[in-house]
C-alpha cells in the first residue's frame, strides 16, 4: 500500500484538453497597449517618412480597431466553436493565468490614459517628429481612442466585477473610474442580472427603440437604479443614504479624485478630452448592452413571475477574434445562467438566438436604425415564430411595429407561460 508521502509525490494527472485559445488572450492586451506597441512607433515613422498627413491616422487607433480590423478579422477567422468539456471546468477555472491577464489590462489601461494626457497638453513633441503640439483633430482621435480602451475596460470591470475575490472587485471599480462609471459596479451585478430581458430593465433594449433612443434611457435609468438599489441596501442598515459607504458615492469620489490628479499635472485644458473619452467609454458598453438582449423578453408565469432567464433571452455570438478581445462576453446566455463563471470557462448554448457577426460588426451596424432594422427585426420576428406581441417592444412604437408586422394584440409584449 503507498504511502500518503508516496501518494503526494505521484504526478498530478492533468485533463487532456487544452485551451486552443490559451495563448490568443494574450491578444486582449492589445487594445490598452497598442498606442505603445503599434500607435506611436507609427506616428515616429510616417514623420520621419515625411508623411506627415498620414501620420495623424494612428491618434484613430482605438476607431480602426474595433470598427474595421476586428471585424475583418472575425470575417478571416470565423466562429470559434470550442467548448470546454465538463471534465476540465474546475481545472480551467482554477488556472491563475487567465485571471492574471484581466488583472495586467489595468496597468496599461491607466498608461495609455497618462500617455494621452501628456500628448494632448504637451507643447513640444519634438521626439515623434511634430513641430510644437498635436493639433486638434489629433486630439480628439486620441480621446476617442482612449475612450475606447477605457469602453473595453468596462467589460474588464464586468468581468472581474462578477467574482467573488475581494481584490478582483476592487479592481473591477478601479477599472471603471476612467469612464466615470462606476455605478455600473452596482446596477449590473444586483440590477440588471435580476432584470434582464423584461420591460423593467433600462439595459435591455427594446423593438422599435434605437440605440440614440436607448443610449440616454440606458444610462439615466441605470444610474437611477442603482442609486435606489444602495438607498434600500443602506437603510436595512440604519444609514442614510449620501455616505461614503453608498457604493455610488464612492465610485464617484474615485472618478473624481483621479480626474482632479488629472487636471492638477496636466492642466485644465485637459478637461474637455476627459470627458469626451468618458462619453466614449460608457457608450460603448451600452452599444454592446443594445444588441445583448435586443427584442427579447422573458414571459410571466401563472403567478404573476417573469420566468427565469434561459438560453433564448440573450443573444450571442461565437466569433473567434471579438470573444478574445471581450473575453468571452459574447457567450452571454452561459454567463446570465453562471455570472460568476470565470471568461475562459463560459460556453456556446444551444437554443440561444445568434447574431449574424461578432459583437464589434454589430455595434457597428448598430449605429445606423435602418440597417440594424433590417437585419434585426425579422430575426425577433423569426425568434418568436412570426408573433411580434411576444417580443419587448418600444412603447412609444407599439402601434408602428404592430402595424409593420402585420399584428394587432394588445398584450404589452409580455405574456403568460403555460397560460
């Protein structure tokens, strides 16, 4: 009989599948460190080169990335298509090294904040071959870009929000000052996971409702929710509710307090950039929230309960190069069924409804209502067998999308299960 010595000695016997895609998440450091590996070495470049138009295109990196060069991209590469089996799901969840990654995106996601602060007040930018400073175009393409690492930021936030590890909550926040979007923290995890696809949840879009409509709906109504949600979380304790442990109140104080160390080294004249990269931020995450649950709605019980969220009340994607720079975000059925499930073990469902392209192409498509119309509406018609009533639909459009699709019941787009 072995011994417990001779036992712990043995070699660990480890699961014979293996993560294809192990190595390929190094590629989610990209966005916060490109201005550093691809963007300034370019600008360096074309000045030297004598082009000095062109150079000017890489302050537009962040634009570039997520509007044309992931989306190609995911055309090149396809679907992803690899689930982890069952038997590896505990392995793959405990592997440190996929955490880690989430944790390094951080660091270079406040370096590409302080390098653009410096570049847009510097005066002399001598060493990337400019005469004096970047002129205002150049500023804003570089706001733009950042607000962009910071909008991707947010999904780091997201992803490290969810978890149960206190330092990863914490990061989770930090991660979100950049945007001025720390609230998020609060109405995502306790709001909208409880919410989700039902005519109460401002992250939830609706038929007939564009993303410009949804956009401000989405933030003031996120924002009021989880002010509400920490009012009655703090008077069960006896607090009152403007405290530094209103988890809202804090989240703003650290945007603040960042923005004020800010403006105090680079000037004033920063400020106006900070902000339009802030904007930039949150919005990409409510474009990514618009095209989530778009349409979807979960029917009420016989008790007068909406049904638990399943497969079909998300949509997804499983494009191989937007799941790498989103962590998996797109595997969102998977996540709204396990939301503490850590990126690299979430799965593709079968059942759940499927855009036609990766989130980026969609948040893309999404900007322009008639053509997100034309390719989204009739798969929410197809989703619910030809019955629009079943679908969320804009209230302020109800009569039009009836009339479009050739529906006349009243039912206000929730109806009963099993009934």
């Amino acid at each position: 009989m072995s011994t417990d010595a001779e036992l712990s000695a043995q070699p660990v016997e480890l699961p014979a599948w293996r993560d294809r895609k192990r190595y390929m998440w190094l590629w989610g450091l990209f966005a916060p460190t490109g201005l550093f590996t691809i963007g300034l070495p370019l600008v360096w470049a074309l000045n030297e080169l004598g082009w000095h138009r062109l150079a000017q295109v890489p302050f537009w990196l962040g634009p570039i990335l997520v509007y044309v060069l992931i989306p190609l991209a995911d055309i090149f590469f396809g679907p992803d298509g690899d689930n982890p089996p069952d038997e590896v799901m505990e392995y793959l969840e405990n592997d440190k090294y996929y955490r880690y990654l989430t944790y390094l995106y951080l660091p270079f996601q406040y370096a590409a904040l302080l390098m653009a602060a410096y570049l847009i007040t510097a005066d002399n930018l001598s060493w990337l071959g400019i005469d004096g400073g970047l002129r205002m175009v150049d500023k804003i393409g570089l706001a733009i870009t950042v607000g962009m690492i910071g909008g991707i930021g947010i999904n780091t936030a997201h992803e490290l929000g969810h978890k149960k590890v206190s330092l990863e909550r914490w990061l989770s926040r930090i991660a979100l000052a950049q945007s001025f979007y720390g609230h998020f923290y609060i109405e995502h995890n306790r709001g909208h996971h409880v919410r989700v696809a039902t005519p109460e949840d401002p992250a939830s879009s609706r038929v007939g409702e564009t993303f410009w409509a949804f956009l401000p709906r989405t933030v003031w109504g996120s924002l009021k929710s989880s002010w509400h949600l920490e009012k009655v979380r703090l008077e069960r304790l006896g607090k009152k509710p403007w405290s530094p442990r209103n988890e809202v109140v804090s989240a703003w104080l650290m945007s603040a307090a960042l923005y004020a160390v800010l403006l105090a080294v680079f000037g004033i004249e920063l400020f106006p950039y900070l902000v339009l990269q802030a904007v930039v931020g949150f919005s990409l995450l409510e474009a990514v929230n618009y095209l989530e649950h778009y349409g979807l709605v979960r029917q009420r019980t016989a008790g007068g309960r909406y049904e638990r969220p399943g497969p079909v009340h998300s949509w997804n994607s499983d494009h191989l190069v937007t799941n790498i720079f989103l962590y998996h975000l797109q595997r969102h059925s998977d996540h709204h069924a396990y939301p503490t499930r850590r990126y690299q073990t979430l799965r593709s469902w079968d059942g759940a409804p499927n855009l036609p392209s990766g989130y980026a192409s969609m948040i893309l498509l999404a900007y322009f209502p008639p053509l997100w119309r034309r390719v989204m509406d009739k798969r929410v018609l197809a989703h619910y067998g030809g019955d629009i009533t079943r679908a969320n639909i804009h209230p302020g459009k109800r009569d039009q999308v009836l009339a479009r699709y050739g529906a006349d019941a009243p039912t206000g787009g929730v109806q009963v299960v099993g009934a």
